[in-house]
C-alpha cells in the first residue's frame, strides 16, 4: 500500500515515461537561461516541506514505509520488460528493473530529500564523493571547464585538482567566490559548464552568497552545483537559485556517525539523465544506495531539525563564551564575522548558523594539545573527523580533512595551522559540555602552551 497523504509529485517528471535518446543532451533542460527576474529567495521553511511531502505508508499498513529489499523485480508479462528498458514504463508508475536503477525505498529517501532541499527531485547515493563526482561527470565533458571555491572540502579539492583532469581531462580554475568580479572573470563562456561550492566552506565556514554567485552563473549558461553538507535546514540553495544541491547524508542528515551516503537533488531531467542507461553516471558508474540504508536514513530526516535548532543553538553559545574567554573564534553567527549579515540574510527562519565552530590555536602543537585535552582530560568531545553527530568531533584542519591542500593551497584558503573545526554535539547538558571546555583550556595554561589575550 504505497499511499499518498498529500499528492506532492517529487516523482522523475513524466519525461521518465519515454527515456531521452542517449545522443541527445539534455543538459541545457536544467541551465537556467537567464537570469532571475529577482534575487529575492523563494522561501519555504524546510519543515513545513517535509511535512507536506508524501507520507509513505508500509505494505501492511504500518506507519512506516516498507523497504524494498530486491535487488532485481519480477514482471507479469514478458512484453513488460522489454517496454521498461524501452522507456515506456518507469518509476513514476511503479514499474521498477534493477535496483542499480532506481529503487522504490531509495526513490522514497529521495522524495524526502527533494523536499528538504526545495528541489523537483532528487535521488541517494552511497557516499557524498559519489553524488559529487557522479553529479560532476553528469555535467561536464572531456575538455570542459569548472569554476570552483578556493575553499572546498579536502576529498573535492583533490577531484578536482587532481582526478578530474588526468582521468577525464576535465580543468578547475579555483577562485575566492567571496570576490564575485574574479568568479565571472573566471567563467569562460562556452567551456566553463559548472560553477561549484560549499554553502558554508570546510572548514573555514565562510558563507557563499547563493543569489549573486547563482545570477553571474546563469548570465553565462553555467550550471550551479552547491554542496550544503554543512548546513542542511539551516541554507536551502536552490531556493535561491543553485540549480543542484548536494550533500554527503553522512554528516546532519545521518546524525548517528554510523553511515556514509550522500545525495543530489535537482531537476527531474537531471535525475532521470543520471540513470540514463546509456550515459547516466549512476545507472553506468554504480554509487548505489543499498535499500535497507535508505530506509535507516528516512527514519532521521523528520527530527533533522530539531537537531540542527540544537546544534546551532550550542556552537552559538560556546562561540559567545569562548570570544569572551579571548580565544580565536570562527563562527558565522557572530555578529563580526565577515560574512554574518549575509548569513542573516540568506538563511532560513530560526534554525540558527550552522553547528560547526573554528578555534584557531596558532600552532598544530597547541591544537593537539587542546583537542587531547578536552578528549582525554574532561570528556568534552571526540578527537575525529565528520560532523553532525550528537557528541561533539573536533579535527585539525590542515592535517586531516584539508590535508590534499598543500601549504599554499591551504594558506590560499585561510586554513591556518592550528585551526580546530569543531562540530558541536547535543549530548550531555550545554553547561556541564561548557564546564568541561573551561577545565581543558585551564588545563592548557597551566600547561604554559596557551596564554588568552
Ligand atoms: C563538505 C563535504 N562534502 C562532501 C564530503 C564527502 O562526503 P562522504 O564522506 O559522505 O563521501 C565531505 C566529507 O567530509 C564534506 O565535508
């Protein structure tokens, strides 16, 4: 019984009927042509669209949706086969081939995620490096051209800089996107086919302005590819003219550090053009997202924002007190960071600035000695990589998650080397978390690694 409450299609628009002619491009489908008549934002809060996405029901009635655990799906009548690898028959009437294809229950994470995100469609992956790179080769051909964010997660900079061009002859130029005259200086008309970046940059949490970046793009027919792992609920990019969203569900969406998934949502041209049997970089490539985590992952999504308030809700507090303390504090909810009215102005209603804070220590000795501290020493977080778990993880920037930049490219994208990226976790209660933060830093100056100003 797979029944709607409310009928919102986030289905693969009709068109997935009728599969496109393999020879035919159809990326230009979702190049926006010109420009938006206005910059202002299309707002609708990213709850209030979840909850008025389509409910799935389970096959018994339970109020859970069913998974879909086949890897292959039976037909009733041979002809019927034939007519779904023709095109004729598809998912959006229930008519399902290979779950490297699309599948039922990874279709449904897919309708959540769409909804999320503000976009026509959207489909789930098995990590966020599938979805980007999937996404990326979806878009863009040997000999093109990308325009890209100086500051960008470790594991992109490096397709980017270094697999895309020697596996596909595929270039990056990289740029500050805060200076938008060199973002369009950089765009070559014709060539550049993507102008991709991180709504909140990793790990330096600098905000891109979606509206202006969207604009200059489609002025010259580039298509915008937005990762928003950072700030799910918080920023909805295509609500403000990205053209593709993408994340790494590994983070927020996720919540438990247990699973790594990632997404793309976008048009439903795109959509179907990535499990295009003959040149889809899902359907050819293979990053599938196996059922039984699809289902894991849609069971998180309705408390996502209850735990993206709370997250945000702490990282502000901490960054409060810990600017008071003197220490070196980077956060976009503070009211001098540089980029803190842009936030404002961009982000969605009362979700906050993001859950992830920056503590620059000066020297990666004076990092590892904090981080081991508030480890070992008082219990406050976890010495680890990711984000959006409910205890808090901290890393050192440079030497891990951003250890592909080399020094200038580091120093290029304002990673100094003693920079602790922090994802603030929810466990415990915010002052007991906090009382244990103050003992680590005591601990510190009396170790005479770490005087505050
Ligand atoms: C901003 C950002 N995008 C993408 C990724 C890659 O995601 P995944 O680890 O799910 O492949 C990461 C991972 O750290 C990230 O921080």
């Amino acid at each position: 019984m797979a029944e709607a409450l409310q009928n919102v299609n986030v289905l693969p628009s009709s068109n997935s009927k009728k599969r496109p002619n393999p020879n035919d491009s159809n990326r230009d489908d979702f190049v926006a042509k010109k420009p938006p008549t206005s910059n202002k934002p299309n707002w609708e809060d990213p709850v209030s669209a979840l909850a008025n996405a389509r409910h799935e029901f389970g096959e018994h009635g339970g109020v859970n949706m069913s998974i879909e655990a086949s890897a292959t799906f039976t037909v009733m009548e041979p002809e019927t086969l034939s007519r779904m690898f023709a095109g004729e028959l598809g998912p959006d009437r229930d008519f399902f081939i290979y779950s490297r294809h699309f599948n039922p229950t990874v279709l449904n994470l897919g309708r959540q995620m769409a909804a999320l995100e503000g976009t026509e469609a959207a489909y789930c992956t098995s990590s966020g490096m599938s979805a980007i790179s999937s996404v990326i080769l979806q878009l863009v051909s040997s000999g093109d051209h990308i325009v890209a964010s100086q500051t960008l997660y470790g594991g992109t900079h490096a397709l980017l800089t270094h697999f895309l061009p020697r596996s596909s002859n595929i270039t990056t130029t990289f740029v500050d996107i805060r200076d938008l005259e060199k973002t369009k200086e950089a765009i070559v008309e014709g060539r550049t086919k993507v102008l991709y970046f991180e709504s909140m940059s990793n790990p330096t949490l600098t905000v891109a302005n979606i509206p202006e970046l969207s604009r200059i793009a489609h002025e010259k027919g580039v298509t915008v590819v937005v990762d928003n792992t950072f700030a799910p609920m918080v920023v909805s990019p295509a609500r403000m003219g990205a053209d593709v969203v993408v994340h790494s569900i590994s983070k927020y969406i996720s919540g438990g550090a247990d699973i790594i998934a990632g997404a793309v949502c976008g048009p439903a041209s795109l959509v179907n053009s990535l499990m295009d049997l003959h040149q889809g970089a899902f359907m050819l490539l293979g990053p599938t997202m196996n059922a039984k985590v699809a289902f894991e992952l849609s069971e998180r999504i309705p408390h996502l924002g209850l735990r993206i308030k709370e997250h945000c809700h702490r990282a502000l507090v901490y960054a409060q007190r810990m600017k008071k303390m003197g220490l070196k504090v980077i956060y976009p909810g503070l009211e001098d960071h540089p980029d803190h009215h842009l936030l404002k102005s961009i982000a969605n209603k009362d979700y906050g600035y993001g859950g992830m804070l920056c503590l620059d220590m000066g020297t990666e000795a004076r990092a590892n000695k904090l981080m081991n501290l508030l480890q070992n020493h008082t219990q406050f977080g976890l010495m680890a990589v990711s984000l959006g778990y409910y205890e808090t993880l901290m890393s050192c920037s440079g030497s891990s998650t951003s250890s592909e930049l080399n020094e200038e490219e580091q120093a290029l994208a304002g990673i100094s080397p003693g920079l602790v990226r922090m994802s603030i976790g929810y466990s415990g209660t915010l002052e007991q978390r906090w009382a244990q933060f103050e003992k680590a830093l005591s601990r510190l100056q009396d170790s005479g690694l770490f005087s505050k100003n």
